[in-house]
C-alpha cells in the first residue's frame, strides 16, 4: 500500500534502456495484517475485499529487487543495506550505460521507514552487489525523486552526470552529480 499510495509507484517494473533486462519490485506479505472493507460498488450485493495494510507500528511488506535478463537465467536480488521491512525502495532507475554488453547499472533510492532519510545506491545487475552513492536527510522527511534527468556525456568524462533535486536547504535546487 504504501508503494502506490505515499511513493506513487504504480508501475512495479522497470525494462533497461535496451530491452534486454527487466528491473522489478518484489513484495512479500507474510505476517502483515490484513485489513477488510466493503465493497459496495461492483455488484448488486456487498463483497468485502481482504487485503495487507499494515497500520502505524505493525509489521511492513518485505521489498526487495530482482533484475531478469530476458533470454533466460537467474534472477539477480539487489543486495541493498538496512531491512527490508523497515525501509521502503521509493524509486529505482536505470543507468545510462545499461546497453548490450555493458554489466548494467540501476540507481535505487531507498527511505527509512519515518521517511526522513533517503539512501541513493548504485546496484550492479551482474553480481547484486550495491553502494550508497549519498544519501539526503532531514528532521521531517525526505521527497524520493522519481524524473531525474542525466547529463550527456561529453568527450574525455570519466563519469555519468545526473541532474537531482534536492530540498536540503528548505528550498528546492537542482544539483549536479557525478556517478
């Protein structure tokens, strides 16, 4: 629930630049509570419908995830800090140098579970394996940023550049970043 209704995230995969890999969230479940409304719409007569919401203090939906290659083979888990119960993965993105051949690269953002630190990790699609590229924080919380921009590559750079917003300094500005 909180995927779609705080971090607006209805769309729970994400296909490489190429279309050769697909990017995706897992959820599990298990031990959340369950909560039943009335639905009072779709027929003649009420049904209710039994879903998994937990409430302030209860146990969150484990999130984590996987990348496929779409020609076969095993799924490859992001391998991301924290526990995956108390954090929320708010936006994942693909690298620009995620092309045929390329090892492939996803930039996952990742908040804590009072949503007033975000994690921005580097996951490599081969091996799982991340880092934490920086991280924003703040005493109320933190707004993940679902349409960052990336920089063209110019000749003789080392790095990709990605353009972040950032409301660090109580203002929103737009900074640079080099990954």
């Amino acid at each position: 629930w909180v995927n779609e209704e705080e971090l607006g995230l209805r769309r729970g995969f994400r296909f490489s630049p190429d279309g050769s890999r697909l990017a995706f969230w897992q959820v599990d479940t298990t031990g959340v509570p369950r909560q039943t409304l009335i639905d009072n719409t779709s027929s003649r007569y009420p049904k209710t419908k039994t879903f998994a919401y937990p409430k302030v203090g209860q146990i969150n939906s484990a999130v984590r995830i996987g990348v496929a290659d779409l020609i076969g083979g095993e799924v490859v888990w992001a391998d991301l800090p924290g526990d995956s119960r108390e954090h929320y993965l708010a936006a994942l993105h693909w690298a620009p140098d995620s092309v045929p051949g390329a090892s492939g690269r996803l930039i996952v953002q990742q908040l804590n579970r009072p949503q007033n630190r975000l994690r921005v990790c580097m996951v490599d699609c081969q091996t799982g394996r991340s880092g934490v590229l920086w991280q924003e924080q703040s005493d109320t919380w933190v707004t993940p940023v679902q349409d960052i921009h990336w920089r063209s590559f110019a000749a003789g750079e080392q790095a990709a550049r990605l353009i972040w917003q950032s409301e660090r300094t109580g203002f929103r500005h737009l900074y640079e970043v080099a990954i």
